[in-house]
C-alpha cells in the first residue's frame, strides 16, 4: 500500500516517539534525551537513547537506530505499511483504502481466502482434538506431559480417521473445491476422488510471525507412514524462508534463539520456560532461515539430537550460520536424545545449566572431527593434526584465528608453535589464507581513511540538525555536494532544504530511506559524539576546522574523479576557490 508522504509526515507527528517507545522499554531522561535498556541487545548497562527533539532512536551499543516507524518494524516485525497502520490507528487518523491495480487486488484476494481456509481448517482440528473422536490424539499429547494451556497456546489438534471429513466440512463452509486443493488440504486420484491430506494424525498449525496460520504438521497416531507429514508449498507458505515458534520466539529477549528439529521440541521448550525455541518445517535448515533468524538475534543455540543424524544436522547448520553472519553455540543434550526427553528427566534447570555451558560451534566442530581418528595412533593423530590446521585456516582474521589455535592447542595437548607453523604451511601451501605475519610491536591497527571521512561528514551533519543556526553561517561555503558518501549526501540535500526553510526534521530524512539498514545508517549520522568546546572561540575554531576537512574531501575526491567532463572540471576549479576563500574567512558565531 502507497501512502503519500504528507500522510506518513502527519502519523508519525502525531505518534511522539518518547510515548511510543516508553510502552516497550523503561526510559529515564538524563540530559536532553531518554535512555533505557536496548531492546535489540542484551545488556546490562543503558545505552539506548530516544531523542524527542530529533524522534529518533539509537542505540549506541548495537547500533540499532531510526524513527518510530523504524522502531516498531524492528520490534514488532512490522512490514513500514503496517507499522503506518498501527500508529495511525493509535493517533484515531483514518488511513485512505488501498488504490491497487486489478491483479494486485486478486492476488491480496488470493492469499486473504487461503488465510482464511487454513483458518478455518485449525479452527476444525482443534475442535475434532476435544470431541470424542480426538481422545486418542489428546490422551498423546498428555502422555508427552503438555499442559492444556500449552495445547491451546499452539493450537493443537486432531484429524479424523475418515478420510474426507475436512472436506466435506470446508465444502459444508462454502470454501470450493479449487481453494481446498491450492491450500495443499486434500488429495485427489481417480480411485478415491478428493480426499483429506491429514487423517488419523495431531496436528500442528503452522503460523507466520504475525500469528496467521499459513500451513499443518501432522504426527500421525499409531505406525502410520510417514510419521511427520507436512502441507505442501503454496502462495502463503514456503517452508525455506518460514520457523515453526518463530512468532512467539521473535519476542522472547532472551538475547539468543535456540534452533531445534521438531515441533514437539519447540513446544516442550516453549513449557518449560524456554519461549526462544524454534525449529525448521521438515527440513533441513537453510540460509533462508538463518536470514530470518538474523532479525531477531545475533546467537543461535543448536538443540539437535544427539545421535548420528542430529550431529550430521548441527555441523551443516553451522556452515550456513557462519555464512549468515550469525554466532552458534551448541548444546549438548547427553545422554538425552533430544530436548524433550532431556526436559522431562533432568528438568528446565539443568537445561539452563546446558545453554549457560554451551559449546562454541568451531569446538565443536573439531570435537567432532577428532572422533574420525584414532589419537593412540601417531600416524592418524598427525592426520588428525593436518585437519585441524585446515580448519583454522577458515579464518580470514589473524587475531580470531590465533585466538582459537591457541584455544585447540591447549584443549588437544598440541604445541601451540608447532600448531602454529602447521597452520601456516597448510595455509600457504593450499590458499586457504595467508601465513600469519606477526605484528611489529607497538603498532596497533589504524581506522582507514575511508573511516576518517565518514566520521568527519557525520559529525558536521549532527552538528546542524542539532544547532540549526549554524546553516546560515557556513551556507555559503557548502552544499550536499560536498559529501561524497551517497547516503550521506541525500541526507544533506533534504536537511539544507529544511534549514533553508528554518525547520529541521531528522526523524522525516529517516524516513526517505526503505531499507532499515539505511534508516539505521541515518540514526548513526544524527547521533554522532559530538566534544564540546569550552568557550566560544573554540567552538568557532572547530566548526571551522571540521568545514574546511568536509571541504577538502570533497575537492580531493572530485579531483580524483576528473576525467574529461566539463561540468565536473568546474566543480573542481569551484571547490579550489571555495576551500581557499573558507581556509581564510573567520566564521563569527554572534
């Protein structure tokens, strides 16, 4: 849905960001802002701040940063139209109807009627789960120890053992034969006609993160094959890119997730206290998932099974973890198969105990590894030796990768220089990375000068959305030109045409930019550290020290840039007077 710019402006006007957030975090003003524990990181000490007079957030801990629509797509995983939705509705401003094309429409229609079929399908089994004929399914799931609260909470039910009972009653609801069919709810075959996909089997509703539910597990009762069967892709479910408790676990803050196998691990856990449990939908985990995962958390706890196939599992979901930029911990569930057995025998203490304990996933990893060798064999423990060095050389940074050398060396009994040199050779003999090169002393590593830059093209953009009347001092010596970061010089074309115009509205910059890493790029810009000066002839020396910096960038780079345009020879030429006129004038702050 479109909505004009002048409508988003006005709802989040009427939304003050202090307010909105305050419903979500604890805040206190210290100074001129508002600050409280990040909801987006675990920490101990606040360093996430909420400026009312910029209706912005930033955390200056992990960066998470934007304005309230910024903030509840973070929290609430709202897409921006939603979150538009919300804060209008809680500001009483009617949003106009949706002006979409036709196939836009019919698609929306689509996907609301198979929202609504799944719908009516959960409301259906679990109904079927309390009626005489699901005793045998809730007597199952009472011996698996589940609450009536947790049965409720996930919705669980029951399919019939006849096997059009679903249809028959979706039909009796008015729901035609196509729908039934593109909902992956029934089969069809020239024998038996349309019949029920799931019979004889508890199901597991499957829902998206916004609670609707878009999909069904069933465990079938009794010896029936296969055991766990899963509704087939449609419009509203891909399987790759969805998490069995994802909508509740988003939610939990316990600062982690914890990725297991199978529902009734998600759901054990979820009982027993532990709300941050999810599991993949009858497959293997994908970089789909993790990417998921990577909204929600920067650690993921792995809670597979302990036997052949769940260490087969974990070690794959570690690569694809690794690859998603996400930490892994593994837990380890010995001498329990699974999370739920491990539950029910030791109890939610031990358990925590286990997450508290658990294994860096590299560790792991080489735990694993040294089972393939037999170490009182010194010609297999050499091998088990070159392995090892050819696992470390995955690390492209020397100091993570010395870190965990030196960590092997000590956990195996292998000296660390002799592990060191193996590493070395097997890393210069296959290319999986460089030799180490050992520091000088004394010499620590440099921010570049690309870092230089951002931070000097920041601190002056701060430093006018913050005293916006500087601008007419120095307006006259720059313009968005001047800064070379794209992002940077969007956000310095709307806010000089804002302080042109004697207004300055950060939080409405944030929203020019659709993406939230943008949006967070944008918060960092506005909240760059800025030293006070002690006196005013130091504040004027510094303001005229940090334009003539911005002013030299931008000449350094347009001059790099030359080539044989015209327009761009003049810039140069323009930007050498400027820098030349600026380098001499005194900037009067009276």
């Amino acid at each position: 849905m479109f909505y004009p710019d002048e409508l988003i402006e006005e709802v989040r006007s009427r939304n003050d960001i202090v307010d909105v957030i305050s419903g979500y975090v604890h805040l206190q003003k210290k100074g001129a802002n508002y600050f409280g524990l990040c909801p987006f990181h675990n920490e101990k000490s606040p360093s996430f701040s909420v400026s009312r007079s910029k209706q912005m957030y930033y955390c200056f801990g992990c960066g998470a940063g934007g304005n309230v629509f910024t903030f509840l797509m973070e929290y609430e995983n709202d897409t921006f139209p939603e979150a538009v939705k919300a804060l209008a509705d809680r500001a009483g401003i009617s949003l106009p109807e949706a002006d979409e094309s036709e196939e836009a429409r019919k698609e929306q229609s689509r996907r609301s009627r198979l929202l609504a079929i799944n719908k009516e399908a959960a409301k259906y089994f679990y109904f079927q789960l309390r009626a005489k004929q699901g005793e045998q399914g809730l007597n199952y799931l009472r011996e698996r120890k589940l609450t009536d609260e947790t049965i409720h909470r996930f919705g669980l039910g029951y399919a019939n053992k006849t096997p059009d009972d679903l249809v028959r009653y979706l039909k009796s609801k008015g729901f035609p034969e196509e729908l039934i069919r593109e909902a992956g709810l029934c089969n069809t075959d020239e024998k038996h006609g349309m019949y029920d996909k799931f019979w004889n089997r508890v199901m597991f509703p499957i829902e998206d993160i916004n609670h609707r539910v878009i999909g069904f597990g069933g465990r079938v009762m009794g010896d029936g094959k296969p055991k766990y069967l899963n509704s087939p892709e449609t419009p509203i479910f891909d399987k790759s890119r969805n998490l069995y408790g994802l909508n509740f676990a988003r939610s939990s803050r316990k600062g982690n997730i914890i990725l297991c196998e199978g529902y009734m691990d998600v759901i054990a856990m979820h009982q027993a206290g532990f709300n941050q449990a999810v599991a993949s939908l009858g497959t293997a985990f994908t970089l789909g998932q993790a990417g998921l995962l990577k909204r929600y958390t920067k650690e993921v706890l792995l809670s597979y099974d302990s036997d052949g196939a769940g260490v087969k599992a974990a070690l794959r979901a570690i690569g694809i973890l690794k690859e998603a930029g996400l930490t892994g911990r593994v837990i380890n569930l010995e001498p329990y198969k699974d999370p739920d057995e491990f539950i029910k025998n030791l109890g939610a203490e031990a358990f925590q105990e286990r997450i508290d304990n658990a294994e860096n996933s590299f560790l792991f990893e080489i735990r694993m590894l040294q089972r393939e060798y037999d170490l009182n064999d010194p010609e297999k423990k050499t091998e088990f030796h070159r392995a090892v060095a050819k696992k470390l050389c995955e690390f492209p940074e020397e100091v993570e990768r010395e870190n965990y050398l030196e960590a092997v060396a000590e956990k195996y009994h292998i000296g660390f220089e002799s592990l060191r040199k193996l590493v070395a050779s097997t890393a210069a003999s296959t290319g999986y990375a460089r030799p180490v090169e050992r520091p000088k002393s004394g010499i620590q590593k440099k921010t570049t000068p690309e870092d230089n830059v951002k931070k000097t093209q920041r601190v002056l953009l701060t430093w006018l959305a913050e005293e916006p009347q500087i601008y007419p001092k120095i307006s006259a010596f720059l313009s968005p030109e001047d800064f070379t970061e794209e992002l940077y010089r969007k956000v310095a074309d709307r806010l000089f045409e804002d302080l042109a115009q004697g207004t300055v509205n950060a939080a409405a910059i944030v929203s020019m930019f659709p993406e939230e890493e943008e949006q967070r790029e944008v918060a960092a810009i506005f909240n760059t550290s800025l030293v006070e000066p002690e006196t005013k002839k130091e504040k004027e020396k510094a303001l005229h020290d940090i334009l003539v910096s911005v002013k030299r960038i931008s000449y350094e780079y347009n001059s790099g840039r030359l080539g044989s345009d015209i327009e761009a020879l003049n810039r140069v030429i323009a930007g050498k007077k400027a820098l030349e006129e600026l380098s001499k004038t005194h900037i009067s702050l009276d």
